[in-house]
C-alpha cells in the first residue's frame, strides 16, 4: 500500500530521513520500501529569456539568450511558437535527462545551443506540447523546477501491510504508527462545514436487517452539489495512489478512504426510490447492473444496500450503475459504514473485485470513527462541490458495542519475552499505542483503542510491546533446555544412507515434480492417484504414481543436450488413491541410461544385469535379507523382474519399452527400477550375530552342463541349493554358453560349486558324494545332461 | 655313487647352474628341459629308484619327489616375478584410470542435511509429516479459519475427497503434537505445494524445515538465541541477524529473521532490495490458538520457525533461476 510522507504530514512531521524511516517502520513490523516521486531531473531550473531572435539559417527556430542566474547567459536555439523575450521558461540544462534523452551541447543549422527550453509534455507535468511552458513571473530565477513549483517532491512508502494490521491502511494508521517511532501525538483533525436546515432523517430511513451484517451504517444527504471535475491537487493524489479520476465526488470518497481507512460511498439521491434503503442480504435471483457495467446475479452471502426497487450496491464491494454520481447529478446520499468482514470477504473473492474499499472493510474498520469520517468527506465536499449539508445524519447502530479491556500481567509478559521491564515502562510503552491503563496489583486493564480489532487477548500485547520496545532490543538466550522425553529415536531413517551410498556408487540425485497430465499416470502402475481440483494447468493435474515420469523427462532432457550416458536416482512422495483415503509412499527411483562410454578400456551399457547386480550390492550394504529377483509378467514392460527380499516384494527392476522411449523422446537404453522405501524398511536386519569364520579349507568343484533355453538359471541355481546340505557354500554361474556344436534349444552352464565345512577338511569322497546327488537332481528336474 | 648322493649332487648343480645363469626365458627354458624334462636329470632319478631296496625305497623315493618341488619351486618363484616385470614394462602409465560414473547428492538434500544437522546438535529430533493434508492440519489447526485474510497469502492446490496439498511444513506441527505429549522438540523436513506460475522465482512446490519446541516457559529470548545459533552456524560466527514484526496466524509475537548480506556487487543490491538485509526465515512464539486445538495446556509456551530449503539452496550457491533445481540438468547437479 502507498503512503506519501507529504500526506503524512498533516498528521506528523519527522526530520529522520526516508531510509531511516524505512528502517524504523519495518523494524516495528510495517515492511516498507521506499519510491521517490521526484521525478523531474534537477538541471531543470526556472530561466528568464533575455532576448529572443529570428535564427539566422532557419525561419521557424529562434536563437534565445537566457539567464539562469549563473556568470554568463545561455545560448539556446528553440523551435517552440510561443518564446519571446522577458517570459519565465523552464530549462533544461547541459546533462539533463528528460525521458532517457540526455540534452548536449549541439550545434543547430551552425548556432551553438547549450540546452533546451521545455514543454509541460517534455516535463512529463501534462500532455500540452503546443509551446513551451510560461511560468510565474514571480518564481526566483535558477531555483529547480521542483522546488520553484512544489512539485511532488514527495517520497512514496510502498507497504507490504499484514493482513492483521487493517488499522493501517490509510494515512491516518500509518501517522498513528510514526507517532510511536517519534513519541509525540499525532495532530487533532477538526471538520467544520455550514449546515442548513432540513433533516437527512426526513428524506432517507434506513434500515438494518442484522447488525452482524452491518454494525453501524450512517448516511447523510447534501443537496445542491455541483458534480465537476476534480482539481489538479486531488487529481494528483488519486495518481499518487494508482486511482482513475472521476469526479470531484468519487475522487473524494477515494481521498478520504485513503486519508482515513474508512470507505465512503456516494449514491445519487434523486435516483433512489422509495426514500428508505435497506442494509440486508440479497435475495436469491437479485441481479444488479454495477458500476463497471456488468450485471451480477446475487446470492445469500452478499450484503447488498437496496431501495424499493432492488440492490442499489454490493455493500463494501462495488456501486450500481444507475444509482452512481455523475454530471447530472444534484442531490447525493454519502454513506459510512461499517460491515461484516466475512460477508465482504466472500463476496469480493466471488465477483473478483478485490478492490481498495472491500480491502479494507475485510481487515476491519474503526467503528468509532465512522461518524468523524463522514463529517471530514461532507466538508470536502462542500469545499468542492459546494452544496447544503443537512443539519443532522443517519446513524444506525448497535449500540451494545463497547471498548475492548484487556487483563494483562506484566511479570508474565516478562518471562514469556525474556524482559525484566517495569510496571512504569510497560505503561510508557501503552501510552505510545493510545493503551489507556489503570493499575491494580500485577495486572494492567488495558483498553484498547478501537481502530485496533486485532489486539483481543493478552499474548496480542505481548507482541505490541515486543514490537514497540524493539525486537532487536530483546535479549538473546544463550543456553539451550533439552528434556529427554521430547528426543526420540531417528536412526530408522535410511534415506540418507541410500543417497550416500548411491552417489558414491556414480548416481546424481534428481527432484523433480510430483504433478503431472492423466496421460503419464498409466505407464508404469495401475494406481489411482489424487487429483487437483484447482489446476493451473492439465499438465499438473494429478500427483504422481511413479517417480519415473519424472525421471525419464530428467533423461530426455539430458539426452538432447548431449549427455549420453548416466545414472540418476530420487528419493521422493509415491501418492495413490484407494477408496478415497490417499497413501504416500517414500519411493527410491533409479535409471542407468546409456550406450557407451568414450574410455580405452571400460566399457558400459545400460544393462540390466548391471543393474541387478548393482541393487543387489547396495541392498545388501543396507542389511536387506534374502534377496531374489522374479522374472515376473507386467503389463507395463516386456521386461520385469520384481525385486523380493523375504519372498515379499519391495520393488521392480525394469527395460524401457519402445512405446515409452518414444514417448519420452529417449534414443539410448535404459533401465530403470523403483523400489518402496517404507517396504523396504521392513527388511532391514541389524540382528547381526558374529559367526565363527570356518579354519578349513574350501574345494572348488566345476560342473558344466546342457539344459534347454527355456529353463531360467535361477531355479537351477535354486535347485542346486535345495538338494545340498550345509557343506555347499556356494554356486555360482561362471559362464553361460549358446553354440553351433549345440542343439538350438540348448545351452551350455558352468557353474563352479564350493565345499567347505566348519569342523573338518572335507576329503574328495565327500565332495564327489554331492557332486554326484546335485547332477542327478539336475537331471531328473530339468534333464540337464552333463557335459 | 649311491642315489642319496647323486640327488644331493643334482640340487647342487642346479643351484649354482641358475645362480649364474642370465636370467633369460630361453636360458630358463633350457635348465627347465635337463632337470624337469621327461628325459631330464630328476626324472631318470626316479627310473633309477627301480634298482635299490624295497625298505629303502620310499624314503629315497620322497628324497627325489623333495627335489623335484624344490626345483618345481625355483621356476615358478622366476616365471613369476618374470611376468610382474613382463606386465611392468611395455606400458603407458599416461592413459586414464578406468571409468567409474561420478555421482552427487543434490543441493536441496545438502542444504536440508546441514541445518538438520544443526538442530540435531541442540536436541531437536527429526519428524516427518505428509504431503497431503485435511484443511483442520494445514489451517484452522493453525488459527487460519475459513475465510481469514491469511489464506490469501498461500493458493493452495485442492484435491478431490476434501483434501488438500499441504502449503507449509507447519501442518506437521499439529499431528505431531496430537500424538505426543509435551515437551516437544521437533523439526520436520518436506516438501510444500503452492498454486503459483513457475518461473525464474517461483515453482509449483519446494521444500522447507519446520521446527517446534513446546515446554514450560519457553521464551522469546530463547527463540532469539536459537535463531542466532542457527545462523552463525550455517553462515558463519561473523553473521549479523535481525529480527522484525511479522504476522503468521500461528504465532504471536511473530518475527522474520534477516542476515546482513551486505551491498557489494549489483546482484546483492537487488537480492536484498538496496537494504542489504536478507530475510532468511519467519518464526514466531506458538499461538495460544494452535495449543487449544491439539488440547495442550494453555500455560506451556514455545516457539515455531519455518525455514524455505530453496531460497537457502539458491543463496549459498548463487543460483539465480529456481527451476534449475528441479530439471535434473547433469551439468548442473555435476557441480555439487
């Protein structure tokens, strides 16, 4: 919100400069920047031509000498119709910037010109550019231009108020707050205007269906108003504040909304029937055509002032059309009122017309000062647009209302800030904030003045005196307290022994989004997922049921930019949808994207037994037990293997389809896997019990045998193991081999098999005993046949 | 000569027959061929074995089997070193170490890892709540009702089934104190969703840290020094702090906390407005609001803060567009 400290003034001076202001306010919670509205360039100074004559090469420019009370006249070629001699001009000197353009020293049609005389356009003061400006004859010759016209040499405070301070929105509430900083009081505003004879209680009855609606509504009628334009300093203001100008009387309303904090509406008084309007809320189906034209169809939140006819006004919100002041206006209704919040809330986030007056009315206005603001809009108005004020106002009201009091005690206010102040500096610090104080024991009765609807209990005057004695003047603790019961167990959380071990395994970890198009949600599961209601975009609709869209965008977008061969992984929110009760999932997401590397010696493709024996190495280091891989059917890949440990599946290990490496636009392979963090978690088994480490020693034995293509290698591995006893430490597959001297079915396995046992060296006859049972059950499960 | 002889004779020869041999593979070859060679010297030793007696066969025969290992021995001690020497030579050490991916932790994990592990140091233990929320956790459990100005400050994304992405980490807060007793000493970590465009500045989500201590008299003070603790830690013992009023519907007083950035260069003017001060977080003493709502007592206090990982991330790392953050550019992710 803009403020200009020359407006302040009428309430407070201060000699602390802008930036110490700025400091100050935002010190005492007011977050401010500063905006200086000065903005004609200082070489612009008040000069008087001395002479003025016909250039000597050109019939339309004139060769002018002006004096700028400096040692020697200036020599200035001016094309302008009016310029004659004995006039005061503005003029810009050599280094003025006007509109980017800085003048120079230049040579015109062979006469030296060493500045420039100005238009009002050129100075940005009004669109008039049909000659240079003439100024008062009176203005003190080489003086700048903004100090010669008092022009808005003004600083603008830009406010970033928070929504509990709605006292501040206004000059008024901010001259409030700079009273603190400077101590003193602000000044008294008194309003006088004449009044005449006839009663508002006469021509207008008003009535309030609920005062929760509406607390207070006063209104008076001035008769006789001449609707005109507003006056240039008016005018001024309303750019100051961003406002269109419309007429002197809405101008005003505006001005003293902005003065005040108080919003104002004007009606046509003529043109509102049945001299009786209503504050209520609207019916079902009542329209009303409003000042910005269009036609809105009410409901039973809005709060709508009406006459006989129907809706004259969205209360706080917006004016109707047909009851606006305008030229042909004589006769208006003013209004002051104060309504509710909520109400007003609602409607303007419904209609989209967050504008100043229901800005304001939604953080709350000062109840008690609607009557004072009235009065300062009616002397306004006389002032302008002249007038007959009646000799009394509408004042509807619930008069239950009474001053807020609140009990506060200062020593706990003292431990809760960390204070040791006294009672006296607690009632100095209430006097800054107009806190009228009495005294009994420890306790303090505040009463709280009534533009300060935010301040209701005891812990909102803690923060008063916090923020009035300076948040930088509270002391800073140095110890720390810790209770035992309030530390909890946190070594469960794995994550980041995942990201270490995998970026130290070559992965970069990855965020990315978690809201993507339907269209990417059935690629890698079936699972619902929760859906946006309020989407910006289609694009981000829905929460993700993968991590891999994600992901392979990550990929494709490194692989167009060269990137070639990588391996990333994220940890990161699974979100799915089951019977409407959402589940999160902690997911690890992994990728080994890629063909080759440029290396002598090293080669790499993303390969799923890379990949495999790479989760396999990593699970383990977590302490995962009984680890499989199952080649396992999926509708999202042609390749699966789900990831198993204790035969419960924990994640899926997965080649990228074509359709998916054209959807995402990705050349090289890849392999990609996702793994449940929290199912993993389950088993996890630090039970590490020491075994004896055997003293004898191992015997190798090597079997090569044929078996068809079709028999995975597992269950061979699987079924060595579950016709051998103890004595088997190990079976391993060493080579793997297809050839022209075997059957096209058939392939060839080396599996090298080793023996050991913890009590004994194990003799050849042991050994050939199991040998001879491992190559039998081969045989007689899937007809291996010995090579 | 008896057998024992002869067989001690040969070790001998051997021995001196290689001590001046040149240490030659055809040399090596030839001594391999006259002692271990099917005609060679140890095995026409072992034909002679025939003509001694049946009791004095074994031991002799053992005596020879000994030479043979011993000399077996002596060739492959040579082969061996010979094939290290071999490998040794004849390479060029210059070509690169074989690859090996380079990986990285990325910086929004690095930057919630270091000031965990700050508040870790002071007794703070870490909780983690979800991303999808009821409005009870992520507003008016917070003092935030229907209709308050305060929503204004936040869009939040609604979902289908009255739920809700979750726009601070401050929801945490309240399940947690649900389900545990005071004190409470908590900071939890996550990921917030605000309904805004994406930009240089701003993105759909990004992650913050919340903490919470609730106990009997806790103060303003001790959320001072806390605060200064945080940041001299993480930005160094010389870092100058500020506090000034904020407004947050959970806390009362509330307060943003700034670090003095300082006005250097051009960027720091605009990073910092032209003040030079940098706002870091918000914090504030908990509302009596927010204790009623999870049924505290009403004579504990504490304090709350909320710290944004991004606006850190991009701080410490000069990084000037947020979006880099989550495009998983490999040439950017490299750097960290």
């Amino acid at each position: 919100m803009k403020i200009s400290r020359k407006w302040l003034e009428n309430y407070i001076t201060s000699n602390k400069s802008d930036e110490v202001l700025e400091h100050e306010f935002t010190q005492l919670g007011l977050e401010c920047s500063i905006i200086k509205t000065n903005s004609i360039d200082s070489n612009v100074v008040v000069g008087r031509v001395i002479s003025c004559e016909k250039h000597p090469n050109a019939d339309r420019l004139k060769v002018c000498k002006v004096d700028i009370n400096e040692a020697s006249c200036l020599d200035i070629v001016c094309g302008a119709p009016n310029v004659t001699h004995d006039i005061l001009v503005p003029v810009a000197k050599v280094g003025t910037k006007i509109n980017d353009f800085e003048i120079k020293e230049t040579k015109i049609r062979n006469i030296q010109s060493k500045g420039m005389l100005c238009s009002e356009k050129e100075l940005g003061l009004s669109e008039n550019h049909n000659g240079i400006m003439i100024l008062n004859s009176k203005l003190k010759i080489g003086e700048s231009i903004n100090d010669a016209l008092d022009l808005q040499n003004d600083t603008i405070f830009d406010f970033d108020m928070t929504p509990n301070r709605g006292d501040c929105f206004s000059h008024l509430g901010v001259a409030r707050e700079l009273a603190i900083i400077e101590d003193k009081k602000i000044k008294d505003d008194s309003f006088d205007f004449k009044k005449s004879n006839f009663k508002s209680k006469d021509m207008i009855d008003v009535e309030v269906a609920d005062f929760e609606l509406c607390s207070r509504y006063a209104c008076r009628v001035i008769k006789n108003i001449k609707v005109a334009e507003s006056p240039k300093w008016l005018k001024d203001k309303m750019k100051l504040l961003g406002q269109k100008s419309i007429n002197n009387i809405v101008d005003l309303a505006n001005y003293v909304m902005f003065d005040t904090g108080q919003p104002l509406h004007a009606f046509d008084y003529s043109k509102l029937e049945g001299n009786k309007i209503e504050v209520r809320l609207a019916k079902k189906s009542e329209k009303i055509l409003c000042l910005n034209k269009e036609v809105n169809k009410l409901d039973g939140d809005d709060i709508v002032i009406a006459d006989k006819n129907g809706p004259v006004a969205i209360a706080g919100v917006i004016g109707g059309y047909d009851s606006q002041v305008n030229s042909d206006t004589n006769h208006i209704l003013i209004e002051s009122a104060v309504f509710n919040e909520i109400n007003i809330r609602k409607t303007s986030k419904k209609y989209d017309y967050v504008k100043e007056a229901s800005k304001r009315f939604e953080r709350g206005v000062d109840y008690s000062n609607v009557i004072n603001v009235m009065d300062k809009f009616t002397m306004l108005i006389v002032e302008l647009a002249g007038g007959e004020v009646s000799s009394d106002y509408v004042d509807v009201n619930n008069d239950t209302y009474s001053k807020k009091q609140i009990k506060f005690n200062f020593e706990n206010c003292n431990i809760f800030l960390g204070l040791s102040l006294k009672i006296q500096e607690y009632k100095e610090i209430f006097s800054k904030l107009n806190i009228h104080v009495s005294t009994e024991q420890k306790y303090l009765f505040c009463e709280i003045p009534s533009y300060r609807n935010d301040l209701n209990r005891s812990v909102d005057l803690y923060e008063e005196v916090a923020r009035v004695y300076g948040y930088d003047n509270i002391p800073i603790s140095k110890t720390f307290t810790n209770s035992y019961k309030a530390i909890f167990d946190n070594s469960k959380d794995i994550n980041n022994q995942i990201r270490l071990i995998l970026s130290s395994r070559g992965f970069f970890e990855h965020y990315s989004n978690s809201l993507y198009s339907e269209n990417v949600l059935k690629d890698f599961n079936n699972n619902e997922t929760p859906e946006i209601i309020n989407e910006s975009s289609l694009d981000m609709k829905f929460m993700r049921n993968s991590l891999m869209p994600g992901m392979l965008k990550a990929v494709s977008f490194n692989e167009k930019r060269g990137q070639d061969s990588f391996k990333l992984f994220e940890i990161g929110r699974v979100h799915s949808l089951i019977k409407s009760y959402n589940k999160e999932e902690e997911t690890l997401g992994m990728v080994w994207f890629g063909k080759s590397v440029d290396h002598w010696i090293s080669k790499f493709e993303a390969d799923i037994f890379y990949s495999k024996g790479e989760i396999l190495s990593f699970l383990n280091q977590l302490k995962l037990k009984n680890l499989n891989f199952e080649i396992k059917k999926s509708d999202f890949s042609k390749v699966n293997l789900n990831i198993t440990s204790n035969k419960k599946t924990i994640g899926y290990i997965r080649i990228l389809d074509s359709n998916l490496h054209k959807k995402y636009k990705i050349k090289n392979s890849l392999i990609f896997s996702e793994i449940s963090i929290d199912k993993l978690h389950k088993h996890i088994d630090l039970d590490i019990g020491f075994k004896q480490i055997s003293q004898y020693p191992i015997v190798n034995r090597d079997i090569s045998i044929l078996v068809s293509n079709e028999i995975e290698s597992s269950k061979i591995i699987k079924s060595i193991f579950s016709c051998s006893d103890i004595l088997l430490k190990n079976a391993k597959i060493f080579d793997v081999y297809f050839g022209k001297e075997l059957d096209k079915n058939t392939k060839s396995l080396s599996i090298s098999l080793k023996f050991q046992s913890d009590k004994k060296t194990l003799v050849d006859k042991e050994v050939d005993k199991r040998v001879n049972k491992i190559l039998k059950n081969l045989k007689s499960n899937f007809n291996a046949i010995q090579r | 000569m008896s057998l024992k002889n002869k067989i001690e004779k040969i070790q001998n020869l051997f021995n001196s027959e290689l001590a001046s041999a040149n240490i030659d593979s055809t040399v090596i070859k030839e001594l391999q061929i006259k002692y271990l060679g099917r005609k060679g010297l140890v095995s026409n030793l072992f034909s002679e074995l025939s003509s001694i007696s049946a009791d004095e066969k074994p031991i002799v025969g053992q005596k020879i089997n000994e030479l043979r290992t011993n000399i077996q021995k002596s060739f492959d001690e040579l082969n061996l070193s010979d094939n290290i020497d071999k490998q040794q030579t004849d390479v060029d050490y210059s070509l690169p170490g074989n690859h090996f991916f380079n990986g990285a932790i990325h910086p929004i994990t690095q930057v919630i890892n270091d000031i965990s592990n700050i508040f870790k140091n002071i007794g703070f233990s870490v909780y983690s709540g979800d991303e999808i929320e009821d409005e009870f956790y992520n507003f008016e459990a917070l003092n935030i009702p229907k209709n308050h100005p305060a929503r204004d400050m936040q869009d939040t994304y609604y979902l289908n089934f009255e739920k809700l992405l979750r726009t601070h980490t401050s929801a945490s807060q309240i399940h947690f104190m649900e389900q545990n007793k005071p004190p409470v000493k908590i900071i939890s970590p996550g990921r917030v969703y605000r309904n805004e465009d994406i930009s240089v500045r701003s993105y759909c989500l990004f992650h913050q840290i919340e903490g919470l201590f609730v106990d009997n008299n806790i103060s303003f003070a001790d959320l001072k020094g806390v605060m200064e603790f945080f940041s001299k830690q993480y930005f160094g013992e010389d870092v100058k702090v500020r506090f000034r009023p904020s407004y947050f519907p959970f806390t009362e007083p509330s307060a943003e906390m700034d670090i003095y950035w300082g006005l250097e260069t051009e960027s720091d003017y605009r990073i910092t407005k032209g003040t030079g001060w940098l706002e870091i977080l918000g914090c504030g003493m908990v509302d009596p609001e927010v204790f009623k709502s999870v049924n505290y007592e009403s004579s504990l206090t504490g304090y709350a803060f909320g710290i944004g990982i991004e606006r850190i991330a991009m701080l410490k790392y000069g990084i000037t567009d947020i979006r880099l953050l989550y495009e998983g550019d490999i040439r950017f992710l490299r750097q960290f």
